[in-house]
C-alpha cells in the first residue's frame, strides 16, 4: 500500500500545482520520458484549459506538432464523448481497495439487524430501509408512508411480489 499512497499522494500535488505557466515543459518531459500516468494529467489539465492553452503561441511551439495535435485529438474526444471521466478516482479505484463495497456485500450477506424484509416471489430477502431509501425516492416515500413501520419493533414486511 505504500508506494501507491505515495503515487497518489505524488499525483495528487501535481494536479493541485500544475498552472499554465508549466503546463508545456510538464507535457514535454512526460512525453519524452515515456511516463503515461504524468502525461494523462498535463493532458487533463490542458484539456480543461484548452483556450487558454492554445493561444499561447510560445508555448504550443515548444510543444511541437504531436503533441499538439495528440492534445487536440484528446480534447475533441473528450467533447464528442460528453464525459469527462475523473482520472483521479479511476486512479483511485484501482489503487486503493474500495472498502465500501466489500462492507456493504458483509453486510447484505451477514444482515444484522435488518428492519425490513421484501417478500418476493423468490424468497424473504432481509434489508435496512436506510440504505434502499438512500438509493430510490420511491422506496423512500414508501417507507414513510408506513405507519406499520413507525409502531413495530420488528422488522416490517413489504410486499414485492
């Protein structure tokens, strides 16, 4: 875990620290050294600054006619798309355990204390009102609406067969 912290950590600083001041020599020593996760940043950076970035006419001609294009093409892509995925927590992901979801599997495994049970057509399946509510204005609203559900004590039945 301690080198990837340190990465992040590393990573982290640079997109808190790059301006458009460095951005030109940041994408041309990354490309020169081959380094593609340090890249990905500078292109994300100018990405999100583009005009600023292309009308700096000294700075795209250290860059050079790949780059430039390499950051055009990645810029267009990124409008054509209409997504802008964040790097940072893909990064994220696949570095650092998402201990969340292995929490909330323990937790729909093991079910402690559930206040509720769905009846459906498969089977009982226990599960806590809070978290479904957290996920659907529907659910919620039905949950509210039981008056089952303020009296009892036990876990209350909900019909979704």
């Amino acid at each position: 875990v301690g080198a990837p912290m340190l990465a992040l950590e590393v990573e982290q600083h640079l997109r808190n620290t790059l301006d458009l001041e460095c951005i030109f020599q940041h994408l041309i020593c990354s490309n020169r050294l081959k380094i593609d996760s340090l890249k990905q940043i500078g292109l994300d950076f100018a990405a999100e600054n583009y005009t600023q970035v292309v009308t700096n006419k000294e700075g795209i001609a250290q860059l050079g006619i790949e780059l430039f294009q390499e950051l055009t093409l990645y810029h267009e892509g990124l409008k054509e798309d209409g997504t802008q995925r964040d790097r940072e927590e893909k990064y994220v992901d696949a570095v650092i355990p998402n201990k969340v979801r292995k929490d909330f599997e323990s937790l729909c495994r093991q079910m402690p204390h559930p206040d509720a049970v769905a009846m459906c057509a498969d089977g009982d399946v226990p599960f806590h009102r809070a978290v479904l509510a957290a996920y659907s204005e529907k659910l919620l609203l039905k949950f509210q609406d039981s008056a089952e559900a303020r009296r009892s004590a036990a876990p209350v039945r909900f019909d979704f067969g």
